[in-house]
C-alpha cells in the first residue's frame, strides 16, 4: 500500500514537474515572440522615420529649388531695368550719374556706365540667389520662407536705401551696389539663426 503512494506521489510530482516545464517553456515562447514582434515594430517604424525624413528632404529641396528659380526670374526685370532707370535719373543729378557710371571707382564715366552696371547686377543677383539658398538648407525656416524670408526682404529693401542715399548725396560707387544683396543675405542669415535657437530650446 505504502509502495501504491509512493509512485503515486513520484508521478504526481513527474506531472507537477513537466507541467512546470511546459508553463515555463511557453511563457518563454511567448517573451521571446513579444521581443521579436517589438524589434520588428522598432525596425518598421525606423523605416518608415527614414522614408519620411527622405520625403521631407525631397519636398525641401523641390520648394527651395523652385523658390530660388522665382527669384532668379524676378531678378531679370531688375537687372535689365535698373541700369536703364538710372541712366534715366543720372540726367537730373551728378551724383547719381557717379553711382550709375561707376565713376566714383574708375575716376571717368568713358568705358563704364550701363553697360558695366549689367556685369555688375548679374553677379550680384546671381550671388544673392544662390546665398539665400544655400541658407535654405541650412537653417529651419518656416515653410516657404527658406529662400524668401520676410527679413531678406526687409534686409534688400534698407540696402535700397542706403543706396539711394548715397546716391543722392554723392557718396556712392560701385561698391554702393552691394548693400541690397548683402543686407538681404545677412537678415536671412541672422533670420536662420534665430529659428535654430528657437528650434533648440523647444526641444530641451
């Protein structure tokens, strides 16, 4: 009788036993399942961060690339009309005639003039352009403002000016054709600056 309940307990605790077994070997199934499907809802949702970031980069160099192509066609009408205009004003003032004739920098308006105003703009539009892009990139401007920013604008029109002042008071020379583009560049860029700052002090 006692030997009865002895393997009767032997195989109730065999039982006990491989059920534990069991248990144990499921419950490890099932982490080793939660693992796998966790890594590969890490791995989808990286992969879909990565897509993303790739179309946001698309969509940014698509809007920069067509901003910058808009104001590389505006800037035609500028540089085939300023020269023509200030010719025009030139007539009224010899101090305009020395920033248009380019003669506070040559001495003599012989050889310069419009003409080398056009050689002049074109690089100065072009360079202006290709800044202001390039900050584009660079920098976190709102959207649709990467090349064209309120504050480029407000940097071209005081370059404007400027020019005009020195124009008028007859302090102007070649290098008076400067300021537009350059205070437009410097705004834009103290403009991405301060969009970055504010970028990083939201994320801390």
């Amino acid at each position: 009788m006692r030997t009865n309940d002895y393997l009767a307990r032997i195989v109730l605790l065999e039982v006990v036993a491989t059920r534990a077994l069991v248990l144990a070997a499921e419950a490890e199934t099932r982490r080793l399942l939660a693992l796998a499907e966790q890594a590969e809802r890490a791995e989808r949702e990286l992969a879909e961060r990565r897509q993303q970031m790739a179309q946001e980069h698309r969509d940014l160099r698509r809007r920069i690339l067509s901003s910058a192509g808009g104001l590389l066609a505006l800037s035609v009408p500028v540089w085939v009309l300023t020269p023509v205009i200030g010719s025009i004003l030139s007539i009224f003032s010899d101090n305009i005639t020395e920033v248009v004739f380019l003669s506070g920098d040559t001495g003599a308006t012989a050889g310069s003039g419009p003409g080398t105003l056009y050689g002049l703009l074109w690089k100065l539009l072009l360079g202006m352009v290709v800044c202001l892009a390039a900050l584009g990139f660079v920098f976190p401007y709102p959207r649709d403002e990467e090349v064209t920013s309120i504050p480029a604008m407000v940097g071209f029109g005081v370059g404007l000016l400027l020019l005009a002042y020195q124009a008028i008071a007859g302090s102007g020379s070649a290098a008076s054709w400067w300021w537009p583009p350059l205070f437009a560049v410097l705004a834009h860029l103290g403009y991405g600056l301060y969009r970055r700052r504010q970028q990083e002090q939201g994320v801390r």
